[in-house]
C-alpha cells in the first residue's frame, strides 16, 4: 500500500485526505496546529457559492482597488508597504486580467461539481456542519451596480449554473429579514451555507475511522528527495525530530504552500490575502427572530452572511493586501458590525465575536491542483476565498493524480 503524506489541515488537506483513503491509500497528514481547520478554515463566510466564483482579475475590480487604497474601511486595502512578494504576485495577477472570462467559468465548474461532492460526503459520514440549502441572494442598490451583475451572470450561466433576476419585492419575499432599499438582485436557489470548521473537524474525524493519521503540532522542516522517486519529510513535534520517506507529498497548506512548494523545487506564488469576520451571538429571542436564513451577498460592500443554527449569524467579507498578518484590526471590523445594524437593526450585536484569516490566492485565481516538477509532489492549494465552496471537487482530482500517478518502485 503506498504512503501519502499531506501537509496541511485546513479544508483542502481534509477533503483530500478522505478522497485518498477512500482509494485505499494509507495517508498521513502533518498540521502545526493542535487541531485541525484552525487557520483559514475556522471562520470564514460560509458560503458554498457558485454565485461567487467571479474571479477579481478584471479592470473594474483594478479600478475600485486604486480609489479604495487610502480609504481605511474600504472593501479592498492593499499596505503601501513595499515588499517583493505582494509586488510580484499584483504584476502576475495584472497579467490574469485576459483570462478573466475563462477563468470564472472554469471556478463555476469546479464549484457546480464540488457541491455534490460535499453534500454526499456529509451525508455518507453523518456530518453535521449546520447545513443550509435555502439559496445565496445577491442584492444591488443602484442600476449601474445591476446592470454590471447581468454581465457577471452570463459567464456564471455559461459555467452552468441557474441564477435569476429578482425585483426589490423579490428580494423583500426571499428574505423578509433584510432592510434596506435595492434597485434588485440575483437569486441562486442550488448554492448553500454551513460551519466550514465543523464540516472539517467532522470529516477528520471520520478520516480517522478510516485510517488516516494525524500528526499534529508537527511542524515540516525540510522536504527532500528520496530514493526511488520518493518523497522525504523531515519533521519536529516539540523535541522529537523525525525523518520519514512517503511514496508522495500533497501539498496543501494554504498560505503557506509557497515555501513547502520552493522547498520542493516549484514556484508557487500564492499570496495571503486578509479577511475578516464577526459571528453575531444570537443570545435572545428577538435576535434570533430578525436575522436572516437566506444567505446574502451585498455587492458594493463585498459583504457576505451565513446563519450557522439558530443561534450564530456569520458576517465576513473585505480583502487586505497586508503580508503574513493576523492581527485583527479595529477599523476592518466595525464596518460588518455596522452594516448589520443598518440592514438588521432588530438584531443585537451586544456579543460579537471577531476573527481575521488569510486567504490562499494565486494570481490567476485559480487554484493549483496536480503534480509539481518532481516525481511525487502534488498540489491542492490556492483556493483563494472559496476553498469552502471548491474543495469537494479539488480533492477528488488531486486523488485521481495520484492514483494514476506511475507505481513507486
């Protein structure tokens, strides 16, 4: 039986766990953390959205990011601190811009398969991850912001998904909840939400069960060749160094796959790209009450909500060019808390919990699924902001390239 080791936790190290074990592969995968999906996949949007795999590499969204550069609580901020990895990564990701259109039906695709993927998963393992099929509604408030979706819409239609114009009273018939005053929207009845860190610490238990371990608070050092075509990890949990040899590596470590990939001889500039969330503690009844099911999407704020169960509601969004940085910054959070007192007013935010985490985004948006240069090294990263939504379906291909992968010796 050949060894796989998988460097990562999160979603996608998860997702491609099961697909390997499941082909009857014996699999081990390494995570810094204690647990798993501590990092990117712990508290992002929620959202499993084909509606939402418009790539950013297009002259409008170049466009907003160059007046939203001084604004402090813009959607989109980039750091004028100088650095060459940002600068690289903006100069590939300019030169993406032609392939915007192909891009973005390609993720509808990948997203279309990844969701049956996923909900056959959770239903063969008895997941519960607070799992929500009642749509993603996006809303616009002017004309111009409506009129620039529909073009949006027919790449997404093009990709395969059913996605449909709504009026104001529409809008106000899917999600009574919701205030405000909009020009009209998009409704996508077959996208969904769910707890994408329930999901994965559900789905690395059922790992488990079927045999794959877990090394956690283990660190990669080194990844070298080994004989034979062989892959070799050189690891540290706490004072314990070992150095073990797999038949193949899969790397899937979100931002930080670009050094394990130059470690293992490749070129992967995935850059950390910043986002913010708040979980909304539903604490009483009326809150509960005036908060929203239908899962949303607000255009101009770049805004998205997720209810997670009856007492959690789940507002993320923005995009910070801001290097390897956690902190959680006071003036990224106070717009989500505002827009939801503006669009929610009945609901308290009395108790709101705070996060920040770093997206994985190559410069074409696109992930990286597949084989490195040398013999044994695969990839499954890269997701960017929808690694919830395409994960499912990644791991599914990286596990078909490994097991069509030439027998080691």
């Amino acid at each position: 039986m050949s060894r796989i080791a998988i460097i990562g936790a999160g979603i996608t190290g998860v997702t491609t766990a099961y697909a390997l074990a499941r082909r009857g592969f014996a699999v081990t995968v390494f995570e810094r953390h204690r647990y798993a999906a501590m990092e990117t996949s712990f508290a992002n949007g929620g959202q499993l959205s084909a509606s939402n795999a418009e790539v950013w590499n297009s002259r409008a969204t170049v466009l907003k990011g160059l007046r939203w550069m001084f604004v402090r609580d813009a959607p989109l901020l980039m750091s004028p601190r100088p650095g060459w990895h940002k600068y690289s990564w903006i100069g590939e990701f300019l030169r993406q811009i032609p392939n915007y259109r192909a891009n973005t039906v390609e993720t509808v695709r990948l997203a279309i398969a990844a969701r049956q993927h996923l909900f056959e998963i959770a239903e063969r393992e008895k997941i519960d991850f607070d799992l929500e099929r009642r749509g993603i509604l996006h809303f616009y408030a002017t004309r111009k912001e409506f009129e620039a979706a529909l073009n949006v819409n027919t790449l997404l239609n093009a990709g395969g998904l059913e996605r449909r114009p709504v009026t104001p009273d529409e809008i106000r018939a899917l999600e009574p909840a919701l205030h405000g005053q909009f020009h009209g929207g998009f409704f996508t009845p077959s996208d969904s939400t769910g707890d994408i860190h329930k999901f994965t610490r559900g789905l690395a238990t059922a790992c488990e069960t079927h045999g794959v371990a877990f090394r956690y608070d283990t660190t990669v050092e080194a990844i070298r060749e080994a004989e034979n075509g062989r892959v070799r990890l050189v690891t540290r949990q706490a004072d314990r160094r070992d150095d073990e040899a797999f038949d193949r590596l899969v790397i899937c470590a979100g931002v930080h796959s670009r050094a394990f990939a130059a470690m293992a001889g490749d070129h992967l500039n995935v850059y950390p790209v910043k986002g913010y969330s708040i979980t909304v503690c539903l604490d009483d009844a009326a809150s509960r009450a005036a908060a929203p099911w239908v899962s949303l999407l607000d255009d101009k704020a770049k805004i998205v909500t997720s209810r997670l169960g009856e007492d959690r509601f789940r507002v993320a969004g923005t995009a910070e060019l801001n290097g390897y940085n956690y902190d959680i910054r006071a003036d990224r959070v106070r717009p989500l808390v505002d827009w939801t007192r503006r669009h929610f007013p009945a609901v308290s935010t009395s108790r709101v919990v705070p996060w920040a985490g770093l997206r994985p985004m190559l410069p074409g948006m696109l992930p990286k699924v597949g084989r490195g240069r040398r013999r044994g090294i695969f990839y499954n990263t890269g997701h960017g902001h929808l690694g919830w939504t395409l994960s499912a379906a990644t791991a599914e291909a990286v596990a078909d390239a490994v097991a069509s992968a030439a027998p080691q010796a």
